[in-house]
C-alpha cells in the first residue's frame, strides 16, 4: 500500500566536510528518489496541499506529471503560479504548509513535496538551459508602467505576474545586487547564489526591468514615482530593521545582530581576506534566538573557522521555531544548545571588545498569549559563557525608510505598513505594499503570496480607475 511507504530521506553532504565548506548541504533527489517519492502520492481529488499553499500550486498536477517523467511540464505547471520553484523546493517550511495538509501528514509521513519541487526545477534547468517564456495574457498593457519596490521575494513575485499579465515592470532595488532576503539572508550552503540568480534571470526575461543601487526613500520618493509614469507602486522593502535584546553591553565590539552578521557573511564575503570588507573570524560565538535566521547564523560561524559555538534560548527545544531540519543539521555540524537560559549582559574587556556573555538560568512557567509556556527567571541562577562574538538573531522589523518619506501612508505601531488584505492596496491610491514590510519578518513563500494578491489588486485597481474610468 502507498500510505506504508516511507518518505525518502534527502541525501545531504557528509556533517565533516561540510563544516568546512559552503557548498549546498542537501544534495537533492535523483531521478529514481523522486520517482519513488512522487509514486506514493495519491493525487487526492479535493488537493488539501494545494490549500495549503500560500502561492496555491498545482501540487497533484505537478507531482503527476513527475510519475510520468515529464519532468519539463511538471516544472513548468510549476510556474504557472509560482516564478522561482528552485528557491522554495530549498527555503520553504512546507512541513508547516503543504505538507502539514497532506492527508499522510496524519502519519506523520507526507509526500516531499518541497523536495520534488527542487527535483523538477533543477531537471528543467539542467536539459532546458533555453528558458521558455510564456506570451503576455494582453500585450495591449504595456503602456501601463508598475514599479516595485524591492527585488525580495515579494517584489520578484508581483513582478513576475504582472508581466505575465502584460504590464510593464520596472524593479528598483537598494542593493547592488538583486535577491533581497533570498541573497543577504540565506546563506549558501542553504541557497546557492547561482540558483538565485537563475531564477532572477527568468523573471528578466518575462519582461521586468530591473535597476540596482536605487534606494528609493532617498533618490526619489513613492509618490514621484507616479510623476515618472508610473500607474501604481508595489512596496517590498522587507523587514531590514533588527530587533535587539537593549541589555548592556550590546554596543560592544565583537556584538552583531544576526541582520548586519548575515549580510556582512552572504552578501559581502566579508570572511574572506580577498574581499575589502573583512571581519574577524571568532572563536567562539554565541547566537541569541531560536528561528531559522538564528540555525544560519551558529552554521555560518562554524564554517568561517569558530572553534565553538553556541546557541542560548529562553525556552526549550520543543518550542524552538526554527525548522527541524535546520536544527538536526546545525546539532550534526558540532553546534551547542543552551536551553532556558536568557542573556542579560555584554561582558567587555578594557578595549571595548566582547570576552563574555551573562546568562540566567530560566524555567517554564504558566502559557504566554502565544500559547507557549512562558520563560521565567530563576532566581540567582547566573553563568558566564566566553565568547568574542555574540550574534543577537531575534528577527527583524519593517524597513522604516518608506514609511518616514511617504506622508499619508498608514501603519501600523510597530512600523508595519497596513494594507487592504484583499487587495494589498495601502492607505494610498494605487500604492500597494506586501511581504515583510507588512507583516515583519516571515517567511519566503509568505511573502510570495502577498505579492500573488499585490498583483491581482494592481491589474484590478489600473483597470478600474485608469483603463474603464
């Protein structure tokens, strides 16, 4: 029976070797895994993946057509809704979406399916190096100008769909180099850059024009956009603001949120020599926090040379949210967990320069508004641990460029920009907003589907009041 069936495991590179290196850690199925994996799906009728999927893809279609070794199709019904499979068959937490409403999910056994998503991608990039392009819906769109605000997983999405509507899309990202969060805050052994920028590269040929080094907020503003020719503007500026733990000492050398430690590492090289950005390689780093940005950050220490690193968390292992995939590979890579243990102090040396991190011992008490046990204090219960660089990884807060230079704009206490969650329509006229600078730090796919509803309330919004007015 299909449903006794394990789920095939992933191969992944040697825990040994891979310290050393930032080559990608899973190696991704063969043909024969993801014919074995894709032949215990059931194709259910009523698709509860496909509920599950904030981007709604086709999951029985695509995983169909993998059974029938039509692996070119299958990437491309893909596509249909979502522009960069290759990215999310490596960074999206399906077994919290898609796969959590697989009905073998109940068994705690559920199709692959971000698994045979990369398989596909990677097949169609591999044999279809010439990449097919689908016509416009309406070519007669194209005098109607959409700009997006950022090159991030939300910008790249309402870009691709627009395109494949018919407008013109001009991209303006701050960056030197496109990606957003997918570039500067995923490292490589996660989500290779020439994976990256191959999807990118699809998205250029749909159409959308893109521009770097253009920080928008300073060299111009949202509103002279639309005196540009703009019709409407998509807002994805992400969530680059780190959230901090505001203990003393967090201003020492040595001290880096996990925001300015992951840019300066992915984005910047700055471990290597080589490059004109260089940073110390510690020998013992401690990272605060327990999400995937957090996993990132104790595995990129490992692999510029830190002789030990641990990671220090409130709570317990249970209630960590990181994925568990990241967390069994960052244990396997030689990194140590500090559990119920909160930091309340910096600790410098004369210099200025991090030598400790001040811990208490915490214990679970009565459950928080999160549902979750609430970390609590116990008394007296204090520790040092020596460390010459603390990475503080609690998440990020919108971006708050945009919403200081853009008068009329409504959001939220904590910096979110609000939208219309129908249309992502913001307190402005056809300025439009989606991904982390509405919602704070989430995640890749979470954002791609805020940009698939940016683009319908976009198309909708142009054709409303400019087209048929």
């Amino acid at each position: 029976m299909a449903e006794l069936k394990e789920q095939i495991p992933m191969p992944q590179q040697d825990p040994k070797k891979r310290c050393s290196n930032f080559d990608e850690v899973a190696l991704g199925y063969t043909e024969e895994m993801a014919l074995e994996e894709a032949n215990r799906c059931l194709g259910c009728k009523t698709k509860p993946c496909v509920k599950g999927c904030p981007v709604s893809v086709n999951i029985p279609d695509f995983i169909n057509l993998i059974k029938e070794k039509k692996y070119v199709e299958s990437s491309r019904v893909i596509k249909q809704t979502n522009s960069l499979p290759a990215v999310c068959g490596r960074v999206c937490p399906q077994e919290n979406q898609c796969q959590m409403s697989c009905v073998f999910n109940k068994k705690g056994n559920p199709i692959a399916i971000g698994r045979l998503e990369r398989f596909v991608a990677d097949y169609e990039a591999k044999n279809e190096p010439e990449i097919s392009i689908p016509s416009p819906n309406d070519s007669s769109l194209a005098k109607y100008k959409i700009a997006v605000v950022g090159s991030g997983p939300a910008g790249l999405t309402v870009a691709s769909d627009l395109c494949a509507i018919g407008y013109s899309v001009t991209i303006f990202e701050a960056l030197h180099k496109t990606g957003g969060v997918l570039r500067y805050g995923i490292p490589e052994f996660r989500l290779p850059r020439f994976i990256l920028d191959r999807e990118v590269e699809y998205i250029k040929k749909l159409g959308a024009n893109i521009f770097t080094d253009v920080v928008i907020g300073k060299s111009t503003n949202v509103k002279e956009l639309f005196n540009e020719g703009f019709s409407a503007v998509f807002v994805a500026t992400g969530a680059g603001t780190p959230k901090l733990l505001g203990i003393p000492g967090e201003n020492l050398s040595g001290v880096f949120s996990g925001n300015e430690w992951l840019t300066r590492v992915n984005l910047m090289r700055a471990y290597d020599e080589t490059y004109s950005t260089p940073m110390p390689k510690p020998k013992k780093a401690v990272v605060i926090g327990a999400g995937n940005t957090a996993m990132d950050c104790t595995r990129t220490a490992i692999r510029i040379g830190s002789e030990e690193v641990h990671v220090v968390y409130r709570r317990g292992r249970s209630e960590m949210p990181a994925r568990i995939e990241e967390i069994d590979n960052a244990e396997d890579e030689g990194v140590r967990f500090n559990f119920l243990v909160n930091p309340v102090e910096f600790i410098g040396n004369e210099k200025g320069v991090l030598k400790a991190v001040k811990c208490q011992q915490m214990e679970l008490g009565e459950p928080d508004e999160s549902g979750r046990r609430r970390p609590v204090p116990v008394p007296n219960a204090f520790f040092e641990i020596e460390a010459d660089c603390a990475v503080v990884a609690l998440g990020q807060n919108p971006n708050p460029l945009i919403r200081s230079t853009t008068t009329g704009l409504d959001v939220q206490k904590w910096g979110g920009i609000i939208i219309d969650e129908e249309s992502g329509m913001t307190s402005i006229p056809g300025v439009f907003a989606g991904g982390d600078v509405v919602t704070g730090e989430a995640t890749v796919i979470s954002a791609m589907g805020a940009g698939r509803i940016a683009a319908k309330g976009i198309d909708a919004y142009i054709k409303a009041t400019i087209i048929n007015k």
